[in-house]
C-alpha cells in the first residue's frame, strides 16, 4: 500500500518569509499524482497545487510551488511571501491513476504577524 | 455555481443507532467521494460513486455504505454506530473519475458525534 509521510506536525512561519512544508511517499509506481490540499480552520479544504509525476517541470501556482524530487519520492511545498490567510492544515496527498486520494497526517501551519 | 453541500453538518447519535448523511455535489459533476478525518488516522478513503456505480471503496466494514442518484446526490450511511464513528465525514466531486488529475472539489464537512 502507498504511504505519504508529513514529518512536520506543525510549522511556524513569519509574514513576508519563505516556509516548505516536507511531504515523502512509498509507491511502486512510475505514474501517478500528488497534490497539496488546504484545510483552514473553516474545514473546507482546497486544492493548493497538484503535480503529474511524469512531468519533470515543478508545478507553481502563484506563491505556491512545488520541489518534486521523483527518484527520492519527494514532494515538498514552498509558500512564498507567506500571508496570514495561509494559515491552515496542509496535506499532502498520492493518487495512483484510477485510485483514490491517499493523504498524509498534515502539517499544521502557523503565520505569525 | 454553488459548491459541494452537505446536510446535516452536526449530528448527535448514541451507539448502536444508523445515519444517514447527504452530499450535493456540484452541478455537473458526476463523482462524488466520501472521506472519514479523525484526529488518530487523519483523511481515509470510504468509496467513490460514479454514475450511480461505486467505483472504488476503501478498507472500512460493511456498516459503512453509499449509494448515488440520478441526480449525481449522494448518501452515506452507517449502521450500528461505534463510539469510534465519531469523525469528520468529508465529501469530494469531480467532473470525471477521480482517479486522475480531475480536481476533487470538497464540501464543509458533517460532523458526526456517537455518544
């Protein structure tokens, strides 16, 4: 079975700076998906960023992006000019093609003023 | 285009009693997803329905089950409630299957309590 790690529970970060967030996963498989989701403390989480893993190209969206690293199963989330709206849980997830979403624990991000 | 809703968003049961909760997914989505988040085991797959058909479950008893209607409306129910039931239960549509790149788009969640 596929396994996502956030080995992060909580993270802190000041306005204006630069934080990632570390995701790692176990797959077998040469094609699949990873995404970042959002859960603020309203709980409805949003899709951040998604990467297809047989594009090398890291995603970016905005201030977010992504550092995928394929061989080190690795999919790291950069937020740029952090904003206190980016307060929230993020999690880290894997999809085999034509499975369902497979989520990390989160990592829960705190933005200090 | 309104989101994905879900009804009720609070629910009180004791043990041993059913449920029964709803997902509107949004308009023209056919997908429909349902999530368990606890805080011990985080975000875990229950099933996915794509045009009235489950197309993928994940590992939860057969207490736990789903249908779809025509209408791409979706319900989950759980049978003889455990104290352990007690979670988050989060809906996801997609336009497509959601085994692909398709955008899972989530709702605000039912937050189901067993006493």
């Amino acid at each position: 079975a596929q396994t996502v790690t956030q080995s992060q529970p909580e993270m802190s970060v000041q306005e204006a700076e630069t934080v990632t967030l570390s995701c790692t996963y176990d797959t077998s498989e040469s094609d699949y998906y990873l995404f970042w989701y959002k859960q603020p403390p309203s709980r409805q989480m949003i899709l951040v960023i998604r990467q297809e893993a047989y594009k090398q190209q890291n995603a970016t969206e905005n201030r977010f992006s992504v550092n995928f690293q394929k061989a080190a199963k690795s999919f790291s989330l950069k937020i740029s000019d952090s904003q206190l709206g980016d307060a929230a849980m993020y999690f880290c997830a894997y999809r085999r093609v034509g499975y369902a979403l497979n989520f990390g624990k989160g990592t829960s991000l705190l933005v200090t003023p | 285009k309104a989101g994905v809703t879900q009804t009720p968003r609070y629910l009180i049961k004791t043990r041993g009693q059913q449920v029964t909760l709803s997902c509107s997914p949004i308009s023209g989505h056919r997908s429909v997803s349902w999530y368990q988040q606890t805080p011990g085991q985080g975000l875990q797959f229950l099933f996915e329905y794509f045009s009235e058909t489950q197309r993928n479950k994940g590992n939860f008893p057969g207490r736990f089950s789903g249908r779809q209607f025509s209408n791409s409306r979706s319900e989950m129910n759980v049978s003889t409630l455990e104290l352990g039931d007690s979670a988050l239960y989060l809906c996801a549509s997609s336009t497509g299957l959601a085994g692909g790149l398709n955008e899972q788009f989530f709702g605000p969640g039912t937050r189901l309590t067993v006493l």
